[in-house]
C-alpha cells in the first residue's frame, strides 16, 4: 500500500470537519436570518480583494454563474485546506486544531469586514470553526488507527509478533473510523440543509423587496443630495448616508422576515374606529419623498449612530386621520413585528411635520435590516421613541397608561433630539499643514433647524462657520470654516445654534436617559 493511499482517512477527518463547520455555520447563518453565511463573506472578500480586470474576466467568462463559481472556488479552497489539516491531525493533535481555528478566523475577518456587519454575525463562523476544531481530534485518532491498520496488514514487518491477528483489529479501527466519519457527514448535511431551508426564507423576502419597487403605485425617487447641500470636503462625511453605510440599531438578533402579502398594520386603542392596512392599502394613501436625518439617543458626543436618507412613504397622520384618535389621547405605542415598542407623543404625528410610515430609503425598497416592509420615521425625535421598523401595531393611549421597551429601563419617555455638532475634519490626532486647514462637519437639531455653527481654536473666541444648504429643518446640515492654522497643537471645538435660538451647551453629560451633551471637540498638530 503506497504512503500516499495511506493518507486518505487522515485527509477525509479534515474534510469532514470542515464539512461540519460550514455546515453548522449555515445553519447558525440560516436562524440569524442575515442572510450572509461565512462562505459568501469570504467570496466577498475574495472580490473585494481581486485586481478589476480579474474580476471582470470572471464576469465575463461565467455571466451570471460567476457567483456560483466563486462560491464552489471557496469550497475549494477550503476542502484543500481541510485535507492538508486533517493529515496534520493525525500526526500533531493540537497543531491541526490550530490551523483549524486559524481559517475560522480568517474567515471571520472576511464576515467582520463588510460593510455592515454586527458583532453577532460572528456567531456562525466562531459556532462552525468551534465544531470543526472540535470534531477534528476523534476523527484524527480513529483515522489514524485505520491508517496503521492498513499499514499493519500491508506490511509484514509491521506484523505484531504477538499472537492477536492485526486484521481483526484493523477491521474494528476501520469500522470505528467509518462510523465517526458517517455521523459527521450526517450531521453536516442535515444543518447544512437546514440552513440552506431557513436561509431560503430571507431570499424569498429580498426578492419581494424588488417585487415592491415595481407594485408601488409610483417608481421611488433618484436619491441626490439637494444641490449645495453636501461641501464636499475631503474625508467629510456625505451628507446622504449610503444605505450601506447607514447606522443600524436593534434588539433583533434574528431580524423579522416580512413579505409584503403578509404585512398588516392595526390601529387601534383610543380611536374612533380601528383600521387594519394591508401593504397595498398604506401605499395607496398616497406616497411622499422626505429627507430626514435618523440619530440614536444612544449616540456620544463626536460619535456615528446618525445617517441622512430620502425616505419615501406614508404620512402617520394620514393613517390615524382614518381612526380618529380620542382628543384625551396623548400617546402612540408603536409595536414591531418582534414586539419591540416604543412611544410616540401624539401631537409630534400630528402637528404636520412629516412623520411618515417609510417604505423606500434612498431610492431602494427598505432593507431588511432598516424595517422591510415599513417603518417609521419621524423627524425631530431620537430613533428609541419614534423610528420602530417592521411596525405592525400602532395602539393610540396615553403617556400614564403604556411603557415601552427602553422607557422600561430608565430612558426617558419623551426624546426629543438634543442640539448637536460634530468635527469630521481633520480627524482628532491628524497631523496637518500649517496655513489654510478645512475644518469641517455636520450640526443636527431635526426640525428646529441649525441656524449657525461656531468654532474655536484652543478656547479663543468662537468664529462663525460657512454652512451648507438644506431642504428643510429636518436634516443635518453641513458646515466648514477655514482655520489660519499655525504651528504646534491646537484644539478645536464647535457648537451649534438652533434656528429657535438655542445655543448648544458645553455641559458633558451621557446619552442615558434622554441624549448625551456637550461640545465635541478634536485635538491636532499643526507642522510647519
Ligand atoms: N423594531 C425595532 N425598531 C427599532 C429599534 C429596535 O430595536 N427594534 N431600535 C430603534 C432605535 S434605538 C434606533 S436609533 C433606530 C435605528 O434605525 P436604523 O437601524 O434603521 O438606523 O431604530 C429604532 N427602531
Ligand atoms: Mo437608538
């Protein structure tokens, strides 16, 4: 029997433990409903990675396969990978569960690299590497007895000299090992299969949000900055966020998957009659296109957990207009299809700023992370009292009479946006050259409106900043100021001014309970 024969249960151990990780990672994958498992996240990178004309050979070479081929490349690879680690496993245990957990991580980087990964879509890859890693030190000791089985009965030399006949205990090793290697194969199949059934799932709801682009009783709109609205400065922020690169907080550790067919919205409590809406009757009320910048209580000083987008949708007062809510009605508890709540004051869905059950985010069908189907957006308010995704049940109430899911634990009933601003550029701790130095950011107080943004340098008197232009009251709006800058460190600060007066305040205090305050502020080295 040559050497090379010898290795094959060595080689099938890997296999089958990295079967079973991409196996349990599907399935981990398919319940998170994210609908990005470690493999597609590595053929991402792999794209990600790969010089253009590369990948426009591989597009034009596979067409439309050209993702099935990547994906069957990353296997590929993989299953190379795993060969090797399972011969490893036979001779040193541990290095072969190194090198194991080592391509976990590496394909961990890959997941944890795209855009709009949350620290638990790393729970499938470290579930899947964790069983590989696991499951490879049984599979590498029976495969390494059935290896010397076969060497013992091939090779007199290898005879024991002993009277027990090798063959029977090669024929126990053989069979232990086969067993091993069919439970896992087993296994693997059956989570990836379920993985790939609940995963089918999340396909079946992207694919509606194309059907919904079409049904809409009017195509979305091009999403473009209003014109004088973005300045343009280098390494600033746009001022349309991306819808990729848009903030997402939830407490959905498997997002709701929502058809449209399916969605219905209640409205009822304090109404004059309860209405329920089907998909199809929200948007026939009739659809407008707002810009409104969405921020999160939770957001610090300085920090990102805020995004601008054209949303398209359905104004809320439209909807309770078709209920009547009671005049001693002060309150709305919206209720997410994963009974997420949160409270809404009333007269802010009322008093005609443009509160809108949004179905279209920037020109596209809402993502399914951002609240596919519908979700609300009210400008003015921060996110944990107004923006609940995949809103299914609006209860008209009263203040006294309802707790929502963070007003249960100590945040404020009431939030409404603080007055904030942020220094984009330069960066805190760049280096920059001395002269004319761009400094430049946003400033948001949604539905007030940013009247002036001021600046100072190492606590000097504060200088009036240029801003950008905007189309209401409800965005942020851009701002720069051109430094003289001199030699040596300096800091800088900013802060805003209401369109109703109201100067920022320089009191630092947390985002708990109702918003963080303070000046933001940037240190930098000015060189000569
Ligand atoms: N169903 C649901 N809706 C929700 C939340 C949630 O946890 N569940 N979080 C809210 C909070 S705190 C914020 S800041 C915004 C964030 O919206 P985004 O993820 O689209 O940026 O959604 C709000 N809507
Ligand atoms: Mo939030």
């Amino acid at each position: 029997m040559s050497r090379l024969s010898r290795l094959w249960p060595a080689a099938l151990a890997g296999i089958l433990a990295a079967a079973l990780g991409l196996g349990v990672a599907e399935l981990l994958a398919g319940l998170l409903n994210r609908g990005i498992t470690p493999v597609l996240a590595v053929g991402e990178a792999v794209i990600e990675l790969s010089p253009t004309w590369l990948t426009e050979w591989a597009i034009e070479t596979f067409g439309t396969a050209d993702k099935a081929v990547l994906i069957g490349g990353v296997v590929l690879v993989l299953a190379v990978f795993a060969e090797a680690i399972g011969v490893l496993a036979v001779r040193h245990r541990r290095a072969g569960m190194l090198a194991a957990a080592a391509l976990g991580v590496v394909a961990g980087i890959a997941v944890w690299s795209r855009p709009d990964a949350v620290p638990y879509d790393l729970l499938p890859v470290v579930a899947g590497a964790g069983a590989a890693v696991l499951a490879l030190p049984p599979l590498a000791r029976r495969a390494a007895a059935e290896s010397a089985g076969q060497r013992a009965g091939a090779d007199p030399t290898l005879e024991p000299v002993d009277a027990t006949p090798a063959v029977p205990q090669a024929r126990t090793d053989r069979r232990a090992f086969l067993q091993a290697a069919g439970v896992t194969a087993a296994a693997a199949v059956v989570a990836g299969a379920a993985g790939q059934l609940l995963g089918g799932r999340r396909r079946a709801v992207e694919a509606s949000r194309t059907d919904v682009d079409v049904a809409l009783p009017r195509p979305l709109p091009t999403a473009e900055p209003v014109p004088g609205a973005d300045l343009e400065v280098d390494g600033g922020e746009p001022w349309l966020t991306p819808n990729d690169d848009f903030y997402r907080i939830d407490t959905a550790l498997s997002v709701p998957l929502i058809h449209p067919d399916d969605w219905q919205l209640r409205v009822h409590g304090m109404v004059d009659q309860e209405v329920v809406l089907g998909f199809d009757d929200l948007v026939a009320l009739g659809l407008v296109d707002r810009w409104v910048t969405l921020c999160c209580v939770s957001n610090s000083v300085g920090g990102n957990l805020i995004g601008n987008a054209l949303w398209t949708g359905v104004r809320v007062s439209d909807v309770l207009g078709l209920a009547g809510p009671h005049a001693d009605a002060d309150a709305v508890l919206s209720t997410s299809h994963d009974g997420w709540t949160c409270g809404t004051p009333l007269d802010v869905l009322t008093d005609g700023r443009d509160s809108i059950f949004a179905v279209g985010m920037n020109g596209e069908p809402l993502a399914v992370e951002h609240g596919f189907p519908v979700r609300m957006v009210v400008p003015g308010l921060y996110g944990y009292v107004s923006a609940t995704k995949w809103v299914v049940d609006l209860e008209v109430s009263r203040f006294d009479e309802i707790t929502a899911y963070w007003t249960s634990r100590g945040w404020s009933a009431r939030g409404p946006v603080k007055v904030s601003s942020r220094i984009d550029v330069p960066r805190s701790g760049a280096a920059v050259p001395s002269g004319q130095v761009a400094v430049a950011g946003v400033a948001w107080a949604q539905h007030r409106g940013i009247e002036a943004v001021e600046v100072r340098v190492d606590g000097g008197p504060w200088q009036k900043a240029d801003l950008g232009e905007v189309p209401s009251s409800d965005t942020w709006r851009q701002w720069v100021w051109h430094w003289d800058a001199a030699e040596g460190r300096h800091d800088l600060e900013v802060r805003a001014i209401t369109a109703d007066g109201e100067e920022q305040t320089g009191t630092e205090r947390p985002p708990a309970p109702d918003g963080a305050t303070g000046w933001h502020g940037v240190s930098v080295t000015v060189q000569g």
